[in-house]
C-alpha cells in the first residue's frame, strides 16, 4: 500500500511518459510531484487526469518569483485545478501574493527556502548574503512561516531544526534531495536518506530519480517505503 510521504517527482519528457509511470507505480504511490520541466509537455495536463480520474495527490513544483500582483495571478489561476501543493520563492511578498491568490481553496502554499542544489559558494556567485546557509535557511523559513505559508521546501539537514520553531508548528516540511543508500547524489548537495529526513521532521520526503530509473519503478518505490520509521 502507499504511504503519502513519499512523493513521487515525475521528473519526466511529457506527460504519456508521466502516465506510464504512474501506471507502473499503481497504488504504491498516492503522491505525485509535477515541475516545471514537464509544464511544457502537459504537466498541467497530466495533474488534472491524476487527480481526477485516478485519485492522486499532486504537488506542483513551479517555484513561482515575480511581482505580487503576477504570482496572485498566477496562482489563482493554477488554484482551479484542485491541487493539494504548490511552490513558490520564499520571498515574503511572494507568500503573501501567493496566499491570496489560493483564497478560498485548498491549495497549500510551500515556500522554498534555499534550493538543495546549491550550497555556500553558490550564494556567493549569487550575491546572496552572508552566513552559513543553514542559518539562512532558518532565517528565510521563519519569514516565511510570518508571511502566511502553509509550509517550506529545505534539505533534510535543516528539517529537524524548521521543526522546532514556534513557527512552524502545524506547519509543512518538505524535504527534496532525498536518497536512498547508495544512490548516487546527482546534482543534490545537502542530501539524505528517506529514512533520516522522516526521523529529522519533515512531513513528505521528495525521490524523483532513483525511482523512474529504476530497471522495477515500484520495487524502487517498495524498498523505499519498507525503511520508513
């Protein structure tokens, strides 16, 4: 049986590949990421026809960024397709934008705070302020939280320490940069195993890649779940 969570990142072409997965995967998956990788090849598509026909929960990854008025917009747009997650940068003029333009629906803003690809030296590059980036994290989670998201995006590193603030209590953690042991990190740079993040607060773990290039999906998808604590 599934257990929601895993979210499954169908990090894929289009959305036919996206539907064959998900056909492999049954129900050993209730939960389902969409980024922005797949919008142009039916992700909006392929979210409404797993939630609607086959019962799914859906993320949608878009990690919105622009002026208030557009992410409202944007946002309440994207809020008519009965989805349950959606990102946006954890600017607190974005959150608040995107808060209103989720009014009246169900749909739960995330706010990413620091990408999990990327570390110290890149927010140098960045121009990004100083300090240690798990502070910052911390920092940007806390502003996020006061500006009204429903939850955040941060590694498993920084999960256990989002989970004991005052803020984020009945608050989301989501952590991506997941992977199971001895799976290759690929372009993630503060990483976990599925078991450690669950252990370290977060809510829903984020596995993309070690499941759909997997030679058995939902064997990758099984043993996964089997080390959940």
């Amino acid at each position: 049986m599934s257990d929601d969570r895993l979210i499954v990142a169908l990090d894929v072409p289009n959305a036919l590949a996206g539907l064959d997965l998900a056909g492999k995967l049954g129900d050993s998956v209730s939960f389902y990421k969409i980024g922005l990788g797949m919008l142009t090849g039916g992700g909006l598509a392929l979210a409404n026809e797993l939630k609607q026909d086959h019962g799914k929960r859906i993320f949608l990854d878009m990690k919105l960024f622009d002026i208030g008025a557009t992410v409202e917009a944007a946002v309440h747009g994207l809020a008519q397709f009965d989805l349950d997650f959606l990102t946006v940068h954890g600017d607190p003029h974005v959150v608040q934008a995107a808060k209103q333009g989720a009014s009246g629906t169900d749909l739960q803003i995330l706010a990413v705070t620091i990408l999990t690809s990327l570390d110290r030296s890149d927010l140098d590059a960045g121009l990004m302020k100083d300090g240690d980036v798990q502070d910052l994290v911390l920092e940007r989670a806390g502003r996020a939280f006061d500006a009204g998201a429903d939850g955040v995006i941060a590694s498993p590193n920084e999960a256990g320490l989002i989970r004991t603030m005052s803020e984020a209590q009945g608050k989301k953690i989501v952590t991506p940069g997941v992977r199971p042991d001895g799976v290759a990190k690929d372009d993630q740079k503060r990483t976990a195993t599925p078991a450690a993040a669950i252990s370290q607060g977060a809510d829903h773990i984020v596995v993309g890649r070690p499941i759909w290039q997997a030679t058995d999906p939902r064997h990758a998808v099984e043993a996964i779940l089997k080390t959940l604590p």
